[in-house]
C-alpha cells in the first residue's frame, strides 16, 4: 500500500519491460524478441539538474513488478499479494494523469492487456497518455532510422552508447537506463515545442498509441482450411506454369533466377531484336536487358514465355506471400494478429507487418484448374486471400474508405478551379468527370480505359512516376506517357503551379509540412547531383499529399477509437488499417448504427477547427460490409449526423 502511495505521488513514473532472459525495451532489438517477464519502474521525484542524469536522486525509487519467470538479477521471495499488487500498480500507471515515460509504449499496452484478460477491458488502456521517445525522435526525423534507445540517447543527448552489462551488474545499468531515458524525454519534448511539432505530438501521435495496442491485441480469425486448400492449388498451377514455359523456351530452366531467364529471353530467342520503337529497360547498372515486369510487358506480344513467366510471378507472389506467409504467422493456432508500426514510415503513414496486411491484394486471382479427364474443359478457380479472414460468430466486417483522398487534397492544396469542380456533384464518378474535362469529351464519351488514364496520371502526379514508370503502368510509349502527362498538366494549371511553389518552398527552407505540421525534412533539395535533387524534388510534392492523407486517417482511427470507448453499448473493435481505409469487426446488431457514426465521423474531417484545418472540397466515405474480407457489399447510408448521447 506504501508502495502505491508513492507512486501516485510520483511526479513522473518511468518504465521499461523486462524480457525472460534479462534484456529490456532499452537494449538493442533482438530477432526474437523473448518473453515479457516483468516491468522495472523508476519513481521519478528529483528533477534537480545537479544530479547526474543517468543516476538515481535522493527522492528517487524504482520497483521491479513481476509478471512471469523474472531474470536471475531480479530474483526475489514471491508473496501471495505480489500479484494484485503488479496489477494495481499497473492499473495506477495506465489511468495516471501525471506524467508516464515509457520507450515502446504500444509494446507495454498490448502486454498489459495480454496478462490482465480477464480484469482489464481495452477500453481502459483507451484514454492512457503514455509519452514515448520513440515516437518523439521519430516525429522530429522520421527519415532517420534510430534503430534503438541508445541512438536516439546519442544523437540528442550526445552520450556514448554503453555496452550491455551482464548479471548483478545489469540492474544499475537498467536504473541508469531509466534516468537517462527521463531526460532524454525531457530533450525531445523541448526540441518538438521549438519546431511546431508539440500539438502533433501530443494530439495525434500519443493518442495513437493504445488504438494500435488495442488492434494487436485483437484475434483476427482466418478459414485455415481453406488457406491450405489455395496453398496446394497454387503449388499445383506453379509446376503447371513451370512446364509450359519449359516447353515455350525449348528447354529446361530455373524459372525464378532473372539470370537463366535473361539467358532464354534474350541470348536464345533474341527478343529484344524483335522491338521495334521501344527501348527495353535496363537492369540499375545500365549493364544488361531487365527481366522486369515493365520489360516482360512490352516483350508479350512477342512471344509466348513473357506472359508466362508474369503469371507465374503473379501466383508465386501470392502464395508465398499472402497464402503461405499468413500461413507461417499462425502455427498451431486459428488466427492471426498484425505488428502495427508507428514509426516506420517517413510520411506518417502506419505500416504492418506478420503478416503485412496492408498487401494483400484487393482483387481475387483467377487460376485455370486442368482437368486429368480427357475432353474436360479447364475449371477456372478464384482465389481471394481477403476471402480467408472472417468475423467471429456473430459479427460481420465493415470497411470505410476515404473515396480519392490524394485527389481531393491536390485539389484543396492546388486549389484548381476545374479540379474543384470535379467535386461539386456528390453523385458523380470524379475520374469519369477527370478524363472528360481533360480530354475535351462529355462524360457519355468516356471510355474506361481514358478513365483509367486520367487515374493513373493522377498518381504518377502525387508519386512524381517519370515517363518510363508512366508508360508501363498505363501500357503506352514513353513518349506518349510524356504527352499525356504534359497535357494533364496544361489543363490543370494551377496544380502545375502548385507543384513548383512546393518545390521551391523547399529548396528554401529545406523541408515540407503536411495539412497538420507533419514534417519532412529533405537534406538533398539542392544537391548538385541532378537526379538526387530531383528525387528530393518528387519526395516534398509525395509528402505534401500522402502526408496529408496519413493525418486524416490518423485522425479518423482516434476519434472513432474514443467514440466507441466512451460509450456503453458500442463494442465494434478496429482490426486493420489500409492507408485510407480502416477496417472494423462489429456485432451484427450494430452495424448499420455503427456505419453511419463512421461515415458521419470521416467526412466531418473535412474541417477540424482546433487545428484550423478546413478542407475546400467535402470529404466522401464508401462503407462496406461482410461476413468475410474478400465479399463486401456496399451499404447506402443516408445522411445522418451521431446521436448526441455518444
């Protein structure tokens, strides 16, 4: 009880998880990161700068809390009340509105809701506002890869990195660890309030923390059997593809090496000799042919073993990625549970990974099945990874999407007047609308593939894609990429224009800012080297947009989070999070309640006053819904705003 009591006295509480074999969050990252055993949490009520910053102050305690098999240097009598007494403490920390420090705070939340199932409720952990240096030295140089807690100390503390000390030596080091991890917060949180980035900090990114505990914490259930199912009948179309490209070349090779497949494209069949008025690309060294996909692409008309091998590359990828590699995440159990990571991407984005859900493919795979009865046509089977996932019993999956985000942002950031026009009709299909005015056609004119164009141009625009990429994404000449591009631009002028205001508002200050301060600084907008500067050039305009469009999901996966926190009867738990799209489990019974307040809730957005953000073209959210990931269906739902009650 006195130990309590002088935590919740505590000024700042820091702390750090303890693995099984005596590691902790402050040391390098291992591989396998082994299994929490306990949290070492430091008191923290000297904050006098005479004390040495990587030393214990007079006023100062720490306390090891036990969680599992504890490190032989934190070896102690286990009481019967140990256990209550790790848990209230822990309790005390999560609900604390004095100041938290802890390095990897999303890791500690999951792992806090992991051990205490059974008494602790996620939305507990909701409104937890832990501050992590990780996230801090991420936000002011997310391009700098820190790769543990003793880089970022180096780099703004400049303390040489220690070497990891072994036995009863190793809890003065973890003591001295926790020390220096409060000034180093201490650093970070000035240097953030002296580049405008403390509202971000503390608005956004902190508050992101539990949403992405929560999601890890959470089971997504996957149909095993049929994963296996796919799994064989990809295997079985891989030796059939083998075969035929076999045969198409004249001979055995090793269909996956670039370099036997190099050997029979170009030194047997000589394809290259066969294209006239196309330049084939080359490999990065300028020394060979490429057997890229855009290489493959322009040589299938040609012959038969491009298209092979490209189907062949297709069905290797998904099997060994999306099929097998979910496969591998799940061992012995029915489901899977994503990494999220915060602080991996330089435009904000979040990014996951065992597995990467964010890469499975949106459309289903058609694969043709031979038949061994002679005289039996081929059976043409469709395979759809998204189709694997399902609800638990009960629930369904609902998705919002933010419809062309990147496109209503160039429109608001460039503020062209025919690009805004694009958005004034709710009802009409924008990239129709885009080729139309482009094209100098009306909207019964447009084809799908000039839709298609007017998309794809669009996006080489926000990626800064250069004719080559351009020409093999839209399946035209280089040269006829470059004219369509141009032409883009002509008719959108002021978002030519809004591209070189970018561009040399950065080679001014040297870095860009999102729609709410993200920033990005670019070290290499006036480098001497032409195509470095360019890149960097591409790199301000993409961050600009895609930084932009990461602040509103940001934004959209909080307020949703809280919504639900607070309210009583809602239960719908976010599993994913697909750039603009978010993906929801949610009770049957909820549903078309829950559809509404998330669509209601992403399209206000469109002005976020505290921030001062108030976007020129409104917002549009699709919501969809299954009782698997691979079969949603649109839902119509009509204008509503949320009840007040939530």
């Amino acid at each position: 009880m006195q130990m309590l009591e002088k935590a919740a006295q505590a000024k700042t509480l820091v702390l750090t998880m303890v693995h099984q074999d005596g590691s902790t969050q402050l040391d390098p990252e291992q591989k396998l990161t082994p299994p929490v055993c306990g949290l070492l949490v430091l008191m923290k009520n000297d904050l006098d700068l005479s004390t040495p910053q990587d030393s214990l102050g007079s006023n100062d305690s720490a306390v090891f809390l036990k969680l599992d098999q504890t490190p032989a240097w934190a070896q102690q009598q286990t009481h019967q009340s140990q256990e209550l007494f790790t848990r209230n403490m822990l309790l005390q920390v999560l609900s604390r509105s004095q100041l938290v420090v802890c390095y990897k705070a999303k890791d500690l939340l999951r792992t806090a809701l992991q051990f205490y199932k059974q008494d602790l409720n996620w939305k507990q952990v909701a409104g937890c506002h832990i501050q992590d240096p990780q996230v801090a030295g991420w936000l002011l140089d997310p391009a700098y890869p820190f790769s543990c807690y003793q880089d970022l100390l180096s780099k703004h503390c400049k303390r040489p990195s220690s070497t990891p000390a072994q036995g009863t030596k190793k809890i003065s080091q973890v003591i001295s660890d926790l020390c220096s991890l409060y000034w180093l917060n201490m650093e970070l949180c000035s240097k953030l309030q002296s580049r405008g980035l403390w509202e971000l900090y503390s608005d956004m990114e902190l508050s992101m923390i539990p949403v992405l505990a929560v999601m890890e914490s959470h089971h997504i259930h996957v149909d095993k059997e049929a994963l296996k199912r796919t799994s064989e009948l990809l295997g079985t179309k891989m030796k059939q593809l083998e075969q035929e490209a076999h045969r198409a070349a004249g001979q055995k090779f090793l269909v996956t090496s670039n370099t036997q497949l190099r050997t029979v494209l170009f030194e047997k069949l000589r394809l290259h000799e066969r294209c006239e008025n196309k330049k084939l690309p080359k490999t990065i060294n300028k020394q060979q042919q490429s057997t890229s996909e855009a290489a493959l692409l322009q040589l299938q008309d040609l012959h038969p073993l491009p298209k092979i091998i490209l189907e062949c590359r297709q069905i290797h990828k998904i099997k060994s990625t999306f099929v097998d590699g979910i496969l591998s995440c799940m061992m012995s159990k029915n489901y899977i549970s994503s990494t999220w990571h915060q602080t991996s991407a330089v435009t904000g984005r979040i990014s996951a990974k065992h597995p990467n859900f964010q890469a499975l493919p949106r459309q289903p795979l058609q694969v043709t099945k031979k038949q061994h009865v002679q005289g039996k046509e081929e059976e043409v089977v469709t395979v759809h990874p998204r189709a694997m996932f399902i609800p638990q019993k009960g629930w369904t999956f609902l998705a919002a999407d933010f419809c062309q985000v990147e496109l209503r942002l160039l429109a608001h950031l460039s503020s062209d007047p025919e690009l805004l026009r694009v958005f004034t009709n709710p009802l009409a299909d924008v990239f129709a609308m885009l080729a139309s005015q482009w094209k100098g056609l009306s909207e019964g004119e447009v084809t799908s593939e000039d839709r298609e164009h007017a998309k794809r141009i669009v996006y080489s625009v926000v990626y800064g894609a250069g004719r080559e990429r351009l020409s093999g994404i839209l399946g035209v000449s280089p040269h006829q990429a470059s004219q369509f591009h141009d032409s883009f631009l002509q008719t959108y002028k002021d978002l030519q224009a809004f591209i070189q205001r970018t561009i040399q508002l950065c080679h001014k200050q040297g870095y860009v800012l999102s729609i709410l301060g993200r920033r990005r600084t670019l070290p290499n907008i006036n480098s001497p080297d032409w195509s470095i500067r360019m890149q960097a050039e591409r790199q301000a305009v993409n961050f600009m947009v895609q930084g932009s469009a990461a602040d509103l999901c940001k934004m959209a996966m909080i307020r949703i989070f809280n919504l639900v926190s607070s309210s009583t009867s809602l239960s719908a738990r976010l599993i994913a999070q697909l750039h603009d799209e978010l993906l929801y489990e949610v009770e049957d019974s909820q549903v078309e309640h829950f559809a509404a307040l998330v669509k209601s809730t992403m399209e206000s957005l469109q002005h976020i006053d505290h921030l001062g953000v108030h976007l020129k073209v409104p917002l549009k959210v699709a919501v969809s819904s299954g009782k698997s990931w691979g079969s949603m269906s649109e839902l119509n739902i009509p204008p509503a705003t949320p009840s007040p009650s939530l």
